[in-house]
C-alpha cells in the first residue's frame, strides 16, 4: 500500500517559516512511528500570485482535490492589498474550500494551562477552557449570488447574498453533532433568527437534526448575545455551531480569549472520498503577520497542532495525535516560549526553529 | 414656546419597570431644573402585540415621527417565540429603527470605575476604558431585499441580502467622523473588505469622507481582527464605525467586555427635522430579560443614561446629561447595587425603584 499524501501549501508570511518546523514533525513520525507520508509542495495566495498570476494555480487545484490531506500556512499581506478582488491571496484559500467542498471547520477554542495568564480575561475565566466551534464554510455570505459592486441611479451599491439550503445546514449541523456526541453531549446553535430568514431556516434544520441525536443537548442562542456569552463565561459552551461569517467573528474572538491565538489549529472537512477518509484542509487559525515574517520570531505550534488535527481527523491516528499534543505541551509546561508568548520574568525567547526544536525533543 | 416632546415605549419584560423609574427623572428635571417635557407613553413590542395583533400599531409610528424623541424600554420574551416572523416583537423595534430612518447608532462601551471588577477582563485591560461605537442602522442585511425562505429543487433555502450604498456609507461614515473630532480623533472602520464586496465599497467610501477629516486618524479592521482586538486591548480604540450585522455583534461583546452591561445606553440618530432636532430613539442596550421581569430586580441605569444621552443628543442639554451622569457615578461610587452588580462582600442589593432613589437623591 502507498503512503498517504500531503500537499503542503506553506502560502504568504510566516506560513513558509511555520511549515519548515511541521515537516520536520511529520518526518519524524515517518523515521521513528513509521508512519510515512507522501508530501508534496506547491504556491498559494500571494506567493502563487507572485509566480502565475492567480493565488492558486489550477493543478496545485487538481492536486488539492487528489491528497489525502491538505497542509496551510497562511495567504495575504499588504504588498497584495492593491491587487484585484478576484485575484487577492485570500481567493486562493476560499477557492480551496469551496471547490474542496469542506464544509465543517473545526475550530477548537483551548487554553493551554502554562499560558492561561496571556488571556485578557482573568484566569478563572479561562483556565481549562476546551470548546469546539463548528463553523459552515463553504456557503452564505461569502459565496452566495448576486454579489459585486453595481450602478444604480447616480450611485454605487454594494452587494453580497446570504444563502443557505436546507441539506447544507443538515450536513454541518451533523458534523456538529457527531463532535459533541464524542465530547460533552452539548451543542449551542447560534444564528439571528430574530432578524434574518436565513437564521430561520438554519434553526428549523438544526432543531431537526437534533431529533437524531436524542443524548445530546441542544441550544439557541442569538449570535449577538452568544458574542456577549463568550466573554463572560466561555466555559457554559461545549460545541458551538453557526454559519460561515458568523463563525469567522465568534472563533477569532474565542481564540483571542484563551490568551493562546498563535497555538490554535483548526480543521475544515468534506465529504469522504473514495478511500473513506474525508477531503480536508488543516491550517492555523492566525494569520500571515507580515510584519514578524522571515525573522525567525513566528510561533510554529498552531501550524503544528493543525498537524495533529490532520493526524486524528484524516489518518485516524488518534494516538499519535495525543503523542504530538502531548509533546506541545510538555515543552510549554517546560517554559519554552516564542516571542509572542513573552511577558514572564527572565523568560528569553527561542526562535521559530528553536521551538521546533523543543518539541522534537520532547517527542 | 411649547415644551419639547417625548414618546416613553416601555415595551417588554424588564422594560415597563426601569422607565418607571426614568419618568421620575424625567419629572425631577422638569421640577428642578426647568427643563419640562410633553410626555406620552405607548406600547411597543409583544405589548403591542397583545393588544393589537402587531408589534407597532401604525398610530403610534405616527406619534413617533412627530416628536422629539422616542425612549424606548426593551422588546422581546419567549411568550412571543411561537410568533410569525413578520408580528414578533423584534420587528416593532426594526419598523421604527427603519421608517424613523435612524441611521447612526451610537453605543458607548464605558467601564465605570466602581465596576471594573465585574468585567470578567483583567482590571487593567478595562479600567477606564470608553470607546464609542457606530453602527449603520438602517440599512445592510437587516433590511436588504430579496429576503425570505424559498422552495427550490425540492428544499428550502434561506435567503438575506446584505446591501449598501455609497450614500448609506457616507452618512453614518460622516456622524461617526464628527464624534471622533468630538473625541480622541480616532477612527477604526470595520469589514470584510477581504471577502465581501460591500465592505469593499464600505471601505472605499469611509476612505472618501475621510478627506474631509484630515485630523482624524483613520484606520480599517477586518471584523473578525476587530473582534480579536476589542477582546485583547480594547483601549486601542476610540471610534469605531461598522455596518448593522457586525455592529449588532461588536457592539454587544464590547458592552459584554466592559463588565457593565446592565449601564450601557444607546442613542438612535438620524437626519435633522424641521427644528433642527435629529430623528432619535434611546434605548439601553441590555435586552428584555424576561427572567427576572416583575421583580423589581432590574438595574435601571442603561435606561437612565439613555435618557441623559437624548439631553445630550436631542435637546443640546450637554450640561444637564452630565449632571445625570454625575449622580450615576456617584450613587455607584457610594456602593449601591442592584441585584445584576452583585459579589462584593457584604453589599445588599437594592431594588429598582431603589436604585432610582439613589439616583434622585444623588441628584
Ligand atoms: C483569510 C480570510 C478569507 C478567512 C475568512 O474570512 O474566512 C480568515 O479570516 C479565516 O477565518 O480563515
Ligand atoms: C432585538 C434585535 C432586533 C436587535 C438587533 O439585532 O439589532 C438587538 O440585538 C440590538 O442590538 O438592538
């Protein structure tokens, strides 16, 4: 049998930096746990713009669609804030999960307990803190039609459609389910069904869904007030689920809150393919940040906790999985810190390749 | 010349409750200070609802666009869930918002300093901390057209359109540049430029009026950074000024984050009537809170300093809204809490009517 393949997609920033440390993780589980990997590399966002013109070249595309697994770095940067809409790093990215189709984004939302005094919020807020946001990611707002900029009267008027189907709530609505069935059998559904149809409609299906998972128990929350519930007291939350731009405020903002953004992973999933495993795409939830780029100062952990996901997610190794999280943690509880993750006495900092360091060791 | 005039909607749950105790203020500033109004009261919400099928009877829209200002209580409670869409409370509130054409929002997030503790934020993350924010209002995909669920193929699909013009754009940039100058001259404008093509043109524009305020320092925040950044240092802000969908959304984390929920007021603008006065409605930015309605637990303050804000706003009272804030601060300071502003040690909770004595007698 063949290994199972990586297409890496180290992409604009801090991404290529991040992802030189990931492969060294994934060699050593190929040298030491014999678990080998097919990795191949390839363009996106502004470093596929800078070669072909577009931020995702169609066979990096093709490729994408044939792995097993897809590794992300992170797109953008103000050198490409001039470029056109369609052609932005961003496209590359959001072409990939939609024509991947990977609707369910995993976001976990974790405080690490060396780092819990990062948080802006006091510690008993977010010591221990573990929730799973599951955000829709490959419909409403951000792909629904009509869309642009048009003409009207003497004037411009900008236009996006919101636009869900009933199966596309069914599917994540599920994928949410089967996650909260795994851990504390709660799910809250967050959407403006004060306001908009389209919310609606999104708590009907998840409503209906829910009948097929009698042991869990399921929440409404309006996605203001669950904006509000997140800041007061994450931890009332287990797994959350919403819709796709809802989902991208409410997971950055509960990143943010556990004081451990440069350390969170997340996972965006499909359908299975023919071989069972679903179409996926791992990739750290912070961004490119253009300014510490190439300066050896990036924290790799989120991009190699995003490894992990991909370990449990797409390979079923669950165990390796808790191996290399386990690593991460040790060499946290050890003291080991980025520069982002400054602030206590006489800490020195240790470069990007220097945590690397750290966590092979710790493996 | 005739007194100034004032709409009271009490509306909903807690709302009927901490008016009461407004129209006390009201009165004492009538009697006191000379400063007498024409008061009315009607219904608003499920109240409405109750008693004529409709969560805004057509008289009172009328009586709304004749006055000076409208104060409103809250709207909303799980008795009117099972509501149609089209006659839930909410819409009351969306029909006055919408005819009245109030399209700058201005939601202060204030920490006030005896309740810094409350905030589930460090202390020194929040202590002082006094941003404003500015949310469109009218326009964007609360009210855009096409809306509604569909039958198509053989499933539902919800539907919402987010749509804005360059005029909607430059009005509310406009208010909000004008309190900035009145302010830190500071502004953050926030969208999804990346992704959707209404906050392209909403950046674009905010950019535009801009020029006509060189002295203020403008910047732009994609939304989901915005929701990060009010999370992590919320100082960093002054103004902010953003579309109805992510202004419903940071408006309610950022009054969440400042510990002081139950305190916060809002004023609803728009353009000047015929005596110079904008259109404006004034409401606290708490919502029903059916749970404890009745009790004579809630805290009436959002709803006093509502009304100082219409002194402010409505009537160029600047002086007098002070002083209301000034016996605000005071009675807090003197330790008295209601019932929401509970956990120091040993302090009992006053009631509403309570609190609305504290007020009237720091007065
Ligand atoms: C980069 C951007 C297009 C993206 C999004 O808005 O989805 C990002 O913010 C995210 O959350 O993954
Ligand atoms: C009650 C509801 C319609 C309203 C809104 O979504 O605007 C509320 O959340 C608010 O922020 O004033």
């Amino acid at each position: 049998m063949s290994n199972p393949s990586l297409l890496i997609l180290p992409g604009d920033g801090i991404g290529p930096e991040v992802m030189a440390e990931v492969r060294r993780i994934i060699d050593w589980f190929g040298d030491k746990r014999g678990l080998a990997f097919d990795v191949s590399e390839d363009l996106v966002g502004g470093a596929a713009y800078d070669k072909h013109g577009t931020p995702l070249h169609d066979d990096t595309m093709a490729r994408a669609q044939e792995v097993d697994a897809v590794l992300l770095g992170a797109v953008g940067g103000p050198k490409y804030d001039v470029l056109d809409f369609s052609v932005k790093p961003e496209r590359g990215l959001l072409r990939l999960r939609k024509e991947m189709d990977l609707y369910a984004n995993l976001r976990p939302a974790q405080c690490f307990d060396a780092l819990a005094d990062f948080s802006s919020l006091k510690r008993d807020v977010v010591a221990g803190l573990d929730i799973m946001i599951v955000r829709e990611l490959t419909s409403g707002i951000y792909f629904g039609e009509p869309r642009g900029i048009i003409e009207e009267g003497n004037e411009r008027v900008g236009i996006n459609t919101q636009r869900y189907t009933e199966s596309e709530i069914d599917r994540v609505a599920r994928s949410a389910f089967e996650l909260a069935m795994k851990r504390g059998k709660k799910l809250c559904s967050m959407e403006k069904a004060n306001v908009m149809e389209s919310g609606i409609l999104w708590r009907e299906v998840v409503t209906e869904v829910g009948k097929d998972y009698p042991e869990v128990e399921l929440s409404h929350m309006y996605a203001d007030a669950g904006a509000m519930q997140l800041c007061r007291w994450p931890k009332q939350f287990d797994v959350i689920v919403t819709d796709n731009l809802f989902g991208d405020l409410l997971s950055d903002a509960a990143a943010m809150l556990t004081g451990s953004l440069g350390m969170l992973p997340s996972a965006s999933l499909g359908a299975p393919m023919a071989n069972g495993r679903p179409k996926a795409l791992y990739e750290p939830v912070h961004g490119s940040a253009p300014d510490i780029a190439g300066q050896g100062k990036a924290n790799p952990i989120a991009c190699v906790l995003s490894f992990a996901m991909a370990l449990r997610y797409s390979f079923d190794q669950g165990a390796e999985a808790e191996r290399l999280e386990a690593a991460v943690n040790k060499v946290l509880a050890d003291g080991v810190r980025t520069a982002d993750l400054l602030g206590e006495e006489g800490v020195q900092p240790v470069s990007t390749s220097g945590m690397g360091d750290a966590i092979l060791g710790a493996l």
